[in-house]
C-alpha cells in the first residue's frame, strides 16, 4: 500500500493515531473535540441486522448526515440526555488496521474495535469492523464517513447512546 | 402460590411485586402471552408465497410463513421428531423447511411431507406429525396477531375500539394500506414489559425524559402534553388506550402532524386529495394515531412498536418505521425521522428505554412499595362514545391497562 501512501499523504501511522484520536475522544466524551473531526458531508452509520442493508429503505441504529450528527451532539451536551448522563466509562480498542483503498481525495480505511461499555446496568461488549473515510484539511485529517458493524447487528441490543 | 390480584392492583395503585415477582412473570405468559391476541409482525413482511419471516412470542420461537394460496401461518420452530429447530435463517423464501438434524421435511403450512430411510418407520407416509402451529392466528390492518389459545374472543373482540387506531394509520396510504417492510430494531432493555407498556401510555414524561431533544430541535411535541395541551388520553377498553392528539392537530395546518407542511410533501397530498376529496383535509390534519393495543402493539405516529417479554426484568422492544403503501415521498421520511427517534441510539427511545431500566431498579426498593396510578382519576370525563378520558397527561391509559390486566390475571385459567 505504499503507492496509496504516496499518493493521498495518508500514510498507516497517521491514519492510526488519527484512529486513535477520535476512539479517545468518544471515550472521553469530548463532545466538541469529536465533532469537530467531521466534514461537512459526514455521513455516520450504524446498521441493523447485518452490513449489507439499504439505509435509505431499512432501518439503521443510526444513520446520521453532518445535521443529525449535530443534533446529537446538542443533545448529549445539554446533561439531559439521560440514556449518557451520567455517561458510560468507556474504553476501546482498535486494531487490524488496513488502508483499504483511495477513492478521490478520500482514503477508506477498515479496522476492529472493541469497546467496553460499564454503567449502572452492567458491564456490555460492544465488538465490530469500521469503515472510515479520511480526508486531509490542511495539516489535519477529517473523517468523511464511518460506518459501524457491529457483530451483533442482527440481535438484539442495549441502549447505545455513547459515540460508538 | 396463589396471587391475590385484586390486592396488588387497586384503583389508584399497583404493587412493585408486578414488576419483580418470578412466579407472577410465570403467571402471566400463560394467562396473557400465551393466550390473548399478541401482534406479531405484518402481513408485508410475507409479501410473497414462500417467503418467511421468524418471530417471537415471549420465549416461542414462531415462523411466519406464506402459503403459495397465501394463506399466513404461524408455525413452532420445533421439528416433530425430537424438537429441532427446523428453521435457523431469520428470513427466506422456501415452500418447505427441512430439519438440519434427521433431515424430516414440512411444507410451509406446518405438514409433513418426509423422513429419510422410511423404512424405519414402516414406510412412506407412516406417520401424522407435523410442525406445531399457533392454534388461533388472525390479521386486522395487515398486523398480524396470534392467540395460543384454541379458543376464546375473536381478533375484532379483542380490538374493540382500538381497531379505529389501526384504520386511523391505514387510511393515511393513498392505498389504504401500511406496509412493515423497513425491518426492526430490536431494542434490548433490563425492565420488567409493564414498564414499556405504562410509558408507551404516559402523556405525563415526555416534557421531562425528552426535554433534551425537544430543545435542541425546537421540537412541539412536548407542548402536546402540557399543562395547558387540549389533548386527551383515552381508555379505549380492553386495555387499550390512546393519547389522542387531535384537539391539537386540529389548530395546525396539515400535515404538521408529522412536523411537516403540505408544500414538502406536494405529491402525497395531491394523491390523497385527489382520492378523498373533502374529507382529505381532515385526514391530513388529524395525522396518525397514538395508541397502546394491549399487550404489545405499541403505535406512535410513525413508528410501530412490539414488545416482547424475555424474563420478568428484561424485554425486548422491536420497533420499525411505518410505510405508507403508494406514497415514496412520505416513506423516506418517515424512515428517516424513525431512525432519527427510536431504538437503541434514537434520540427520544434511549431515553424512555433509560427509564424503564432505572425503573426496574427502583420498584426494587423494599418501601413505600407501590406504584401510583392516581394522576387525573378526579377530573376523569366520559366522552360521547362513552369512553372514558383524561388530561392529556393523566394516567387514564394506564389505569385502563391494569383493569384489563387484572381481569385476565384473576379469571378463569385456560
Ligand atoms: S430432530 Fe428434526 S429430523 Fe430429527
Ligand atoms: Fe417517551
């Protein structure tokens, strides 16, 4: 994948701790600092029932444009959003970390996560693949896209109100 | 164990046992779940002969199939030969199921059509097994709803008024028919079901557990169930109970119901004007209904909700976007605004399912005890169709689900 490197200034260690960032912001509640990693064009996805569905036909835990993303960001700051106030503890793992390829000005990147949810009701693995679209602004990255598969997207779940 | 019901559920308040106590969870799938008319799923989720669709009822694991007359059953994922699963995918098309294990085979409707090496059997067509079958299965709307009971009151007895509900949301389709066809979140909750079905009723929460969204959105929602809100909660009978939001809906424009104007969604409401005439108008204001059937079809608006209980402190709560059948405009949307709102990310639903959870854990506090259930009970009204209604933040619903409850909980055993 070094032409891929070459070719977008992306290369794996900076899209890492790029990776990295956001897990730790999302962890960390940083509301501010993980929303301002968007573009304008975002589009943050987490389907149901497998990975393969048409969110624009099917229901999706969620499906949110820069908007939305907004929106629940507005939400989770008013300190009324009772399903993350209190908010969980969270950590998360990322691995498995590999350019997928470049699309434009875009490179789409896939890697594992496992995230350790603990609140009030208990302990709750959340386990998955993520698709990132990464984009370069500057000297920074921005995240384009991402799209959550969970490996429980087909059972049944918890509330998921943190940032997965 | 004999449950003294009329002691736990009284007029203005109910006993946290209800909520915890296992031998009454016990007691409930066999007087209520397994018995009464459960909605299990639509009709558009079979569209097709062969296609099938497995569903839940409480702990039965039910396959929702469609004959090539298309005829809907609702058959037990058990094989007659020693208890298989016969089917593992969630959903397919197949005219036949065959048992992974021995390799026995059914036809969609539940016969049987073979078992392999017959001669261990005396020969072909030996045996008169088949899969088991939900005695008592009936559609109302396209829903589909189940008894485990062989007999007792018809789908249409059990609906009684709430049946209006259901042709309220219907005739909202330029072809009078509302499609499930967006498949489900399955939302997983550690609570007690009566937790989910007294909220789906409670006009009196949403301006405290949804004030967050409601004020980053400069959502009206919340004024609907004000103080000061002409809106009025129904107990419909059975049970069954509404939040009915008309008197509201009536000062707006149409289609504001759906926080929308007619100018966004011109060609819907030019095929329903064009369908309905004058009466449009009237559709287009009042908009969807709000309204619990018991015990688990949960329809709010735009999206349909189907409670499911797991054990007594933990339910599932299955909720997908309502599809109006001809109206791609509105579809989309109203997709959209689901997911936006419900399961186990949505903006208002992770609340409501926070909730019910700290719910749970309080009724398991050993003290004061009970659950009060009194909210509006002096300024309740009969209204001309002899319902009885209250505020639109009063717990009329509520207490019309317990009195059902009760009925079903202390009468005959079946
Ligand atoms: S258990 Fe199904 S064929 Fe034996
Ligand atoms: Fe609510």
């Amino acid at each position: 994948m070094s032409g891929v490197a070459a070719q977008t200034g992306l290369d794996i260690r900076e899209v890492e701790q790029f990776l990295y960032r956001e897990a730790r912001l999302a962890d960390e509640h940083d509301y501010d600092g993980w929303e301002a990693l968007w573009t304008d064009d975002a589009l943050y996805w987490v389907p149901a029932g497998g990975d393969d569905t048409d969110p624009e036909r099917q229901m999706s835990v969620i499906y949110d444009n820069r908007n939305r993303i907004a929106t629940r960001i507005k939400q989770l700051k008013t300190g009324k959003r009772y399903a993350q106030s209190p908010p969980s503890n969270l950590r998360r793992l990322i691995s498995n970390v590999e350019i997928v390829t470049v699309e434009g000005t875009d490179t789409v990147v896939g890697a594992n996560f496992l995230v350790v949810e603990s609140r009030e009701r208990g302990t709750t693995m959340w386990a998955g693949r993520t698709t990132y679209r990464l984009r370069r602004a500057g000297d920074d990255i921005r995240l384009a896209y991402k799209k959550v598969v969970l490996v429980d997207s087909a059972q049944a779940l918890f509330t998921l109100a943190f940032l997965i | 164990m004999t449950v003294q019901y009329s002691e736990l559920i009284q007029p203005e308040r109910v006993h946290g046992s209800l909520y915890t106590d296992q031998d009454i969870f016990a007691e409930e799938l066999q007087r209520i779940w397994y018995r009464t008319w459960v909605c299990v799923g639509h009709v558009s989720e079979v569209a097709r002969p062969g296609d099938y669709v497995r569903k839940k009822v409480a702990s039965q694991d039910v396959i929702m199939t469609r004959s090539k007359d298309g005829e809907v059953s609702l058959l037990l994922n058990r094989c007659a030969h020693r208890g298989n699963l016969v089917c593992e995918d969630q959903r397919g098309n197949s005219s036949t199921f065959r048992c992974p294990y021995h390799g026995w085979t059914y036809r969609n409707t539940g016969e049987m059509l073979g078992y392999p090496y017959n001669q261990g059997y005396g020969g072909k067509g030996k045996l008169s097994l088949g899969l088991g079958r939900v005695p008592r299965v009936d559609t109302y709307q396209g829903f589909v709803f189940a008894s485990f009971a062989a007999d007792g009151p018809s789908l249409k007895e059990h609906l009684g008024a709430a049946a209006g509900e259901l042709d309220r949301l219907a005739r909202l389709s330029p072809e009078g028919e509302i499609e499930l066809t967006a498949g489900w979140l399955q939302h997983r909750a550690k609570a007690n079901w009566k937790l989910l079905v007294e909220n789906e009723t409670d006009g009196y929460h949403p301006q405290f557990v949804h004030g967050s969204v409601f004020s980053v959105t400069g959502s009206h929602i919340g004024t609907l169930y004000s103080d000061k809100s002409t809106a009025v909660t129904r107990d419909l009978g059975g049970g069954h109970s509404e939040n009915d939001l008309r008197p509201e809906f009536r000062k707006m424009e149409p289609m504001n119901w759906f926080g929308t104007s007619e100018a966004r969604v011109p060609d819907y409401v030019a095929k329903m004007r064009a369908l309905h005439g004058e009466q449009a108008e009237e559709i287009l204001i009042e908009g969807a209904p709000h309204v619990m059937v018991f015990p688990n079809l949960f329809v709010a608006e735009i999206s349909v909700f189907m409670i499911n209980p797991v054990a007594v402190d933990e339910t599932v709560q299955n909720v997908t976007a309502v599809q109006l059948k001809g109206a791609p405009e509105m579809n989309r949307r109203l997709l959209s605004q689901c997911i936006g709102s419900v399961g186990p990310a949505g903006m208002l639903l992770a609340d409501d399912s926070e909730m019910y959870e700290r719910n749970q854990r309080g009724v398991t506090a050993r003290v004061p005890e009970w659950l009060d259930i009194r909210r509006g009970a002096h300024r309740e009204r009969v209204d001309e169709n002899g319902f009885r209604i209250g505020a639109a933040n009063d717990e009329t619903g509520m207490r019309g689900f317990w009195s059902h409850y009760r009925s079903l909980m202390e009468g005959e055993a079946q």
